[in-house]
C-alpha cells in the first residue's frame, strides 16, 4: 500500500525521514512565480528548456535506490487532484501532458546518509498557450528483491510512501475560465457496491477550485427523486475528467428509463445538467448478481407466487364443482 506526501502548498517540507527514510529538497529556480512556495511555480517562454533541481537525503544506515517519475495531474474518482499516476488514460481535451514536456532519470541511488540531486530537464512546447500546465514530481523507494518476495509471497503488507512536488507552468497572464460537461452516463460499483457514474469534464487548461456536487436521479418524466449524492471540497485538474459516484443505496438496478439533473459550482461558476439514460436489463442483471449488501426487492416474485395462487384456488373449486355436478346428475 501506498501513501504520497504531496508539495503543493505553502509552509515548509515535512521531515518524514524517521517512517520515509529519505526526505526530499526543491531549489528553487530565479522564474519561481511564488517564492513562498515549496513547489516548482514557474513562468516560462515558448520552446524554453530548462533544468529543475530536487535534493533527496538518504536518513538511513545503507544505501537506497529512489524511484523517480514525472507524472501528469489528473482527477481521481474521490474528485481529488492525483500527481502519483505515472501512466493514466489521459483527457482527450489535454494538449500538453506534464510527463511529456519533463525528462527524469528514472532511479537515483543515494549512499547511506548521503544526498544526491536529481535533475529534471524541462521543455516547453514552442507554441504559445494561455493556462496552465500541472503535473507532479514523484519519489518513492524502490522495494529490495526480499521485501518485494515477502510482499509478493502476502508474508508482510508495508506500507510505501512517497514524496510528490507539484509543478506548475505557465506561460502568460490571461485568465482562462473552466468549462464543464457532462459525459457518459452509466451503472457501476465500488467495492462491489452499485453506484451511477457521471461522467464530469474539465475541457481547460485551468483548476476548478472548491468544486462541489448535487446530483439527483428520478424516472424520467417524474418528479420523485430516487437517488440523491452531494459533495463539497473537490478540486478537478486543468484537462481532466472524473467519475462522479452517485450511491443506490444497497438497492438493486432496476431497467427503466431515468435522468439525472446534476448541478455543479466551482472557481466562481455554476453549471446545471439535466441528461436522460436507461439501464438495460443486462446491465443491472451483471451488476446486481456482483453486489454485496444488495436489498434485494422481492416485489415481483410476490406478485407471481399470489397469481399462482390464485389460479391454484381457481383451479381447485372448478374442479371440485365439477366433481358436485358429476355426482347430483349420478344421483
């Protein structure tokens, strides 16, 4: 299991060496846009190249081997921004992913006690463009062949942390404003509990800030809500989309026709959706046989088992008025 201290704040670099083993250091270069910042804030031209240096220290008694990564931002399904993914599918809408535009050694072995400097060869593209470019440096220690066997052999879970150094380039002063929309929609899970899936996107090169959600589901043409999901606190990266979860509640996907009316606020903006969809029955079927905790709504068998019964009955007293009949004509 994994854990990420992420740099991308103000304040100083947490010493983390005594559960880490290692710290990391940024030095900052003279185009740092905020100076009070522990993250690479930087103001580029087109087509510039330029080299970021990061100090790791090695607190242990031995030598260790730092993996090192250049990732891109995304959003994770939670609606947080994630620097630690080193190869996520990508926004369609993303022009110039972080890992493409930084070269980083890939491993970086530092003596006991010791301190190496990675360097990190950044180069911009030689158009110019408005907003920002957002990714994350990422540092964690390589597992030895015995602690991967253990883990590998579930004789031991550790847990791995790692450091990520937000990076964030620009290259002009223009205002860009965020854009949402609303994409595909769909059932799902998590941890095998049936959730809807919205899909949102962020079609700029901008974070929306203090991102927040009400989504609501009802029959389509009705009023009554089904389903109902809020959250607050989220951030969505610059070119980016998410899978926002709308919990059903322990109940089973029923096929029917539905709609979902979404309405989002962020970075000072607010957008209302309102799109139709429909659960196919094979769809809920392959879900709700998957779920756990499901509520299931025996409704239907009910239904069928009082038909029956009712026909069972039906059946009975006309044969048993058939039978009377039968025996005053003997008589």
């Amino acid at each position: 299991m994994a854990s990420c201290l992420i740099l991308f704040g103000g304040g100083v670099i947490a010493n983390a060496e005594s559960s880490m083993g290692f710290s990391v250091n940024t030095i900052l270069p003279t185009n740092q846009v905020d100076k009070t910042k522990i993250y690479f804030d930087l103001e580029m031209k087109p087509g510039q190249v330029q080299e970021l240096s990061v100090v790791l220290t090695n607190a242990k008694n031995k030598a260790i081997t730092i993996e090192n990564h250049a990732n891109t931002a995304i959003t994770n399904d939670n609606g947080i921004v994630d620097y630690s993914q080193a190869s996520p599918k990508l926004d369609r809408t993303l022009k110039y992913p972080f890992s493409k535009l930084a070269e980083v050694e890939q491993t970086t072995t530092i003596p006991a006690h010791g301190q190496k400097t990675v360097k990190i060869k950044v180069t911009m593209p030689k158009e110019s463009f408005d907003g920002i470019v957002l990714g994350g440096l990422h540092f964690k220690e390589q597992e030895s062949k015995k602690q991967k066997t253990k883990n590998d052999e579930n004789v031991q879970i550790e847990n791995r942390y790692a450091y990520v150094i937000g990076v964030r380039l620009v290259e002009t002063k223009k205002t860009v404003q965020p854009d949402l929309k609303l994409n595909a929609i769909k059932p799902s899970q998590i941890n095998y509990r049936n959730v809807l899936k919205a899909n949102l996107q962020n079609t700029k090169p901008v974070i929306i800030q203090d991102f927040k959600v009400d989504a609501k589901v009802t029959k389509r043409g009705k009023d009554q809500v089904l389903f109902q999901e809020k959250k607050e606190n989220m951030r969505i990266a610059p070119n980016s989309n998410f899978n926002y979860g709308i919990n059903w509640n322990n109940q089973e996907f029923k096929p029917d026709k539905y709609t979902l009316h979404l309405t989002a606020w962020g970075s000072g903006k607010k957008w209302t959706f309102t799109k139709n969809f429909e659960i196919k029955r094979d769809e809920a079927a392959k879900w709700n046989n998957k779920a756990v905790e499901l509520e299931r709504d025996y409704t239907m068998w009910y239904v069928i088992g009082g038909v029956i019964l009712v026909l069972l009955l039906l059946i009975g007293v006309y044969v048993l008025g058939r039978k009377s009949r039968k025996k005053k004509e003997e008589e």
